[in-house]
C-alpha cells in the first residue's frame, strides 16, 4: 500500500557546524555537504564537512577536557544528574527531534517518537545511573600488603557510528562514556549527522563542560579515519560494516588501540511448528522489516519447519503485502524510503541475485513510486544456503525463507554463517526453546518474541559481528580501564 508523500511543517534545522570545545565552527577547509531527505530525494541542509585539520582540533580539546577539565574530577553522582539534566532536555524537544530523525533517516516518525528516543532516554539514564557505581575490589594477596583496584575512565573515546539508528546510536556511544568519566570525538554518518548534533546542542545547554563532547560531520575516509589515527584518542567505538571495521583494526594496530566492534549480521529467526504461529508471524515481520530492514539484527533468514512451511509463508507474504509504504511523516506508515541511493541500488542488486540464482520472489521485489528510495516488503522463498541473498547482509526489506526438517540439521545452517549477531526461536517447547539457544552461535538469542531490547541487556557479535559489547555493565567495560595499587602495610622501618 503506498501513501503520498506529502509537505509537512519542517523541525527547525539548527545545528550544522561542528561542534568543537563548545564551540560551532565551519571546517577548516571551509567544505560542506548535502544531507539528503531520503523520501523525496531533496537537500536537507548544508553541513559543515570535517576532516583531519577539524578532527585535529578536537582531540585537542577532547585531550585538553581530560586531562586537566573538570569532567573525569567532578563527583560521581554529578555526572549522572548531568546526564539526567540532558535526557531531561531530550524530552523537552521529543517530538522536534522525532521529525528531524525521521527527515534525514526517512524513518516513520512514529518508530523515532516512539521506539528509537524512548530507547535512547532509557540507555542515557541507565548509565547515569551507573556514573558513581563504578568502583574496583579490595584483593587479599599474599603478603603484608594491602591491594586494591581503580576502574579509572580509558580516556578520549573515538566514536563512529551510522545512519540507521542516529539517535540511538549516540546514547548507546555517549551513555557508558559519560558515565565512565570519558570525553570524546563522535562523527555521525554523513546520511544523518542532524540528530547528533541537535544532541551535541541539548548536551552543552544541560551543563556537560565544554569538551567533553564534540561532534565533527563528516565522510569516513577523510573524518574517521582521522579519528582512528589519531594518537590522542585512546579508544575506538565504531558501528557499521564489516568492511569498515577490518580498515579501522589495520589502522588502529600501529598505536594498539582499544576497538570495540558492532557489525552486521544475517540472522536466523526460526519457526518450530509447534509455535504460537500468530506471534510468529508477526515476529517474522518485526524481524526483518523494522527500520525499512536496516537492522544489523535483522531476522533476515527465517527458518520454517516442513509441517507448517507452505501456510506459515503464505500469512507472512499476505501480511507483506499489507504492509504501509510511503510518507514517513504519515502516522499510519509502517515503511519509509531507505536511507540513499547507495543502499537502494544495493539491495535492488540483491533483489535481482535472488532471482537470477532461482529463488522465488513471492511477493514485491520492486521499487515504490518514482521518487524516493521507498522498496517494496520483499519475500523470498526457495531459498539455498549457497545463494547470495542466502549468505550476504542485504540491509533492507528483503526476507529470505528456509525449509527444514529436522533439530540436527536446522542447528548447523543457521550457524553456517560468518555473522552471529542475534537469532530467534520460536516454539511451545521449553527444552527445545532453551537447548537451540544455547547452541545458536549468536550474541542474543530470543525466544517467542524480536527486538527486545533494553539498557540493562548486553548486545554484541560471536564471530565476525564484532566483538565487545554495548549497553548492560558489560558495555562499561570498554570505556574503563582497571588499575591495581598495592600498599606495603610495613611500618616505616620497620622492614
Ligand atoms: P560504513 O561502515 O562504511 O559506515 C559506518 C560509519 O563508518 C559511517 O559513519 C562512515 O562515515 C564511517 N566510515 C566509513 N569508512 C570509514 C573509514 N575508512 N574509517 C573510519 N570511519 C569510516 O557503512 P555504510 O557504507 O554506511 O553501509 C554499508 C553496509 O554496512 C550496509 O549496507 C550494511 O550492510 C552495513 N551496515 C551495518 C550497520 C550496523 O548497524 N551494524 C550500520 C550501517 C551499515
Ligand atoms: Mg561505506
């Protein structure tokens, strides 16, 4: 179903400098770029187009905020109402800011307004909460000694992160940094740098000392890879493809710096027959088509048992067909355009591989309209483990379907994969449920339900889905560094 993409009253469009010592500067090189509206296929704004000269600028004043700033000194518990002070301020301007999101991802404003801030008001405030429960141990050694540790901040976090979740993304990169005493040099996607800088805005306007945040928008080769070279930068956070992140770890190597790693995946959601096949269905759904499919998570291999294959794929392809596409500022979309061209013509270009290797297209496969990178809910079914859209993120609406008959066998193919990011298991049996669990080779693993995220869980990749976690005192860890101090307990002389 396709709705018209229509004018609306625009969020106001603030904040396109960089944001520097608490300063909004243009480039040094004076450049800009073009945001684009992913549903009309309209600039947006101009945005001030950072490299390594402006990268350069805020290490230092990154380097400066922690080394001598108040920020890693301040009283715990000060930094945490700081944060609070910014979620405070999020909340203020929701539905703003919900618009800008859905404006420069093309992402239903009801998914912002309703999934993506809320989530990231969650994340932000979980990890204020953390901000004075760090502390170390007292460890009895062998010996006259009295041991301790420190959890100490690792120091200037580099923090790259992409467009599917800009909102998002900033609170699970800012959150533990914050809390953990870190300062930092984030760069959003060149796609949607809008949000994080509104943030980077909300954040100084909170309290958060100058420094402590910066923001350079810009492109990956030029502004990221300034930030992964950089030896002010202590610690490397980066969000995105494989690709990437295997150019970050070469770059990286020569100062040994910490990397933590969230890549991509091609998950297995997985329907037994004896299932609750109503959720499942619209698990299946959620699995792959939340976020126009821009999910690293996404369900995007969904296995279905013999018994229940053929009526199980026909309410999955019914429902695909029901499915809103059009006008993210429509509140009745269930479907925005994808983020740009590149990702339109790649997964078109997956969509054709699907065919030309034999699989079945039953039901969409084509573009929605003439303008706009709208694709329709795509199914594919006879679908074999060697093809492309078998093995391959595609990064878009695109479901591929599996038949399988028997436990052993189900196992082995969806761990025959070299993601292992998230999967999903559906089914009435508890044992079976907990059993395929443990044996799936994944970072999260659901059962009877997708998506589910929350600020407490850990999320993160086995094999080449990355590796560290985010969010959950596990996501701490990386921005944390442990110093042990022994004290001789001697008296003075007395050796
Ligand atoms: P990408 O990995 O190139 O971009 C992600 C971020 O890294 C952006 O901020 C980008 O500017 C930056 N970047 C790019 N090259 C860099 C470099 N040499 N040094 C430092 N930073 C660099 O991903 P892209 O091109 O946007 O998407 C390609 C594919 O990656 C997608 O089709 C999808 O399969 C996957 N992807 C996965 C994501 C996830 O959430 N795991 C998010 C975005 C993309
Ligand atoms: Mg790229």
């Amino acid at each position: 179903m396709v709705t018209a993409t229509s004018a609306r009253p625009r969020p106001r469009i603030r904040q396109t400098q960089l944001f520097i010592g608490g300063q909004w500067v243009p480039a040094r090189s004076g450049k800009t770029f073009v945001t684009v509206n992913p549903a009309t296929e309209e600039p947006i704004a101009d945005v001030a187009e950072g490299d390594a000269a402006d990268v350069e600028a805020a290490v230092r004043a990154a380097r400066e905020a922690f080394d001598n700033g108040p920020w890693p000194r301040l009283d715990a518990r000060a930094r945490g109402r700081l944060i609070h002070r910014l979620c405070d301020l999020i909340e203020e301007e929701i539905d703003e800011l919900a618009a800008l999101e859905s404006l420069d991802n093309g992402k239903p404003v009801s998914d912002a307004r309703l999934g993506d801030i809320p989530l990231a008001l969650d994340c932000l405030r979980y990890y204020a909460g953390w901000a004075d429960k760090i502390h170390g141990q007292t460890i009895p050694i062998n010996g006259n000694y009295f041991c301790y540790t420190r959890r100490e901040p690792v120091g200037v976090a580099g923090q790259i992160i992409p467009w599917n979740f800009p909102i998002l993304m900033v609170a699970w990169k800012w959150g533990p940094a914050l809390a953990a005493g870190c300062t930092i040099v984030m760069k959003p996607a060149e796609q949607t740098p809008l949000t994080c800088l509104r943030l980077a805005r909300l954040a100084q306007k909170a309290g958060i000392p100058d420094g402590v945040i910066n923001v350079v928008p810009g492109f990956g080769p030029t502004a990221g890879a300034a930030i992964v070279k950089h030896p002010g930068i202590d610690k490397v956070a980066f969000t995105g493809s494989g690709e990437t992140a295997q150019i970050i770890m070469k770059q990286a190597a020569d100062q040994l710096k910490r990397l933590t790693f969230e890549l991509g995946g091609k998950s297995p959601n997985i329907v037994f027959a004896d299932a609750d096949l109503d959720a499942a269905a619209v698990g299946a759904h959620v699995g792959i088509y939340l976020n126009q499919g821009q999910c690293c998570c996404a369900g995007s291999r969904l296995f279905v048992e013999d018994s229940i294959h053929d009526a199980f794929v026909e309410r999955v392809v019914a429902g695909s067909r029901k499915r809103r596409v059009g006008d993210p500022f429509d509140p009745a979309t269930e479907q925005g355009p994808q983020v740009d061209k590149a990702q339109f013509d790649k997964i078109m270009g997956y969509i054709e591989a699907g065919k030309r290797e034999g699989a079945t297209c039953a039901t969409g496969g084509k573009r929605v309209g003439e303008r706009g990178f709208f694709i329709e809910p795509t199914v594919f079914t006879g679908v074999t483990d060697g093809m492309s859209i078998a093995r391959d993120e595609i990064f878009g609406p695109v479901l591929s379907v599996f038949r399988f008959a028997d436990v052993e066998e189900l196992v082995r193919r969806a761990n025959a994969t070299s993601f292992g990011l998230a999967a999903a298991v559906w089914t009435r049996d508890v044992a079976r449920a907990h059993d395929v669990a443990r044996r799936l080779r994944a970072g999260t693993v659901w059962v009877n339900c997708y998506d589910v995220f929350d600020a407490a869980a850990p999320f993160g990749g086995f094999k080449q889905s990355g590796f560290g976690r985010e969010l959950g005192e596990r996501g701490l860890e990386p921005y944390l560094e442990t110093k042990t101090v022994t004290v001789s307990l001697a008296p003075p002389g007395g050796r």
